[in-house]
C-alpha cells in the first residue's frame, strides 16, 4: 500500500486519467497528476520518463495510461528500478503485485473502460508483494551494471 500515487497519460489515454483521476480521489486516493493536462498530441515517453522519476525519488506508485498503454509500458521499463505492467483485467494487477513487485500500472485508455480500470488499479495499490522466492527473481530483473 502506498501513500500517494502519481498519475501520467498521453493524449490518448487522458480521458481515462482524468476519470481515473476523479474515481480514485472519491475513494480516498491521494492522487498526483503529472499530466498531460488537454487531449492535444504529446510524445508519451517523456510523460512516462517523468513519473518514472518520481516514483523513483519517493516510493510510491505510478498509474501511466495511453491508447493501448504499450508505449507507456515499453517507456517505463526502459528504466532501471521500475516494473511496469500492463493490465487489462483485475488478475494481472494483482499478480503484478504479489509476484513481480511492479511500481507501475499501465493501462489503454481505448482498451479498458473506466469501471474496470477502477477495479484493476484498487486490486493494483492494495495487493502487497509476497516476497520470498520472488524477492531473488525480481531481482534478477535489473540487468547488471557493466
Ligand atoms: C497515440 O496515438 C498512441 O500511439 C499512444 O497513445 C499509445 O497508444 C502508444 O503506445
């Protein structure tokens, strides 16, 4: 469980992000968002660099959205320390957590609709990481510095 998550999108995921947005604070969330702040084009791997640094620098999640959130997905895990999955149903999100110990959720904004987007990002924050065995193959995860 984290404090506080930070929430980034592109233009095709800002719809999404704004409702997200509104959901998540509903539900008590304290929600950071790092933009884009209009539906006019961004480049989204500057958006996920971003966030990426903050969750870095503090610990706590990210939500990252564009069309199809591959992008996102494929921008945020360029960058060492962050696992960022991609889910479109509520299982993943969970076992994202448990087993892979992600710091980021990606979703498509023209793939999943909100109420499920809801779902799959309270199951997301809330879902500790069990540790234990996992702990060595997440590890194993960062390429070793050369
Ligand atoms: C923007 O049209 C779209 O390419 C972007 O949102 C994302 O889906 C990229 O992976």
């Amino acid at each position: 469980m984290t404090n506080r998550i930070f929430i980034g999108s592109d233009h095709g995921g800002f719809e999404l992000k704004e409702t997200m947005k509104s959901l998540l604070k509903d539900e008590n969330y304290s929600i950071e968002d790092l933009g884009t702040y209009s539906t006019d084009s961004v480049d989204y791997p500057k958006i996920a660099q971003n966030l990426c640094n903050k969750v870095l620098e503090t610990g706590d999640f990210g939500i990252l959205i564009c069309g199809t959130g591959l992008g996102m997905s494929m921008a945020a895990n360029k960058i060492k320390g962050i696992r960022a999955a991609l889910c479109s149903e509520s299982y993943s999100s969970k076992m994202a957590r448990e087993h892979n110990n992600a710091n980021i959720l990606c979703m498509g904004g023209r793939v999943t609709g909100p109420n499920l987007a809801l779902e799959i990002a309270k199951t997301f924050i809330e879902t500790p990481f069990e540790g234990g065995r996992h702990e060595r193959r997440v590890q194993m995860l960062e390429p070793e510095d050369k």
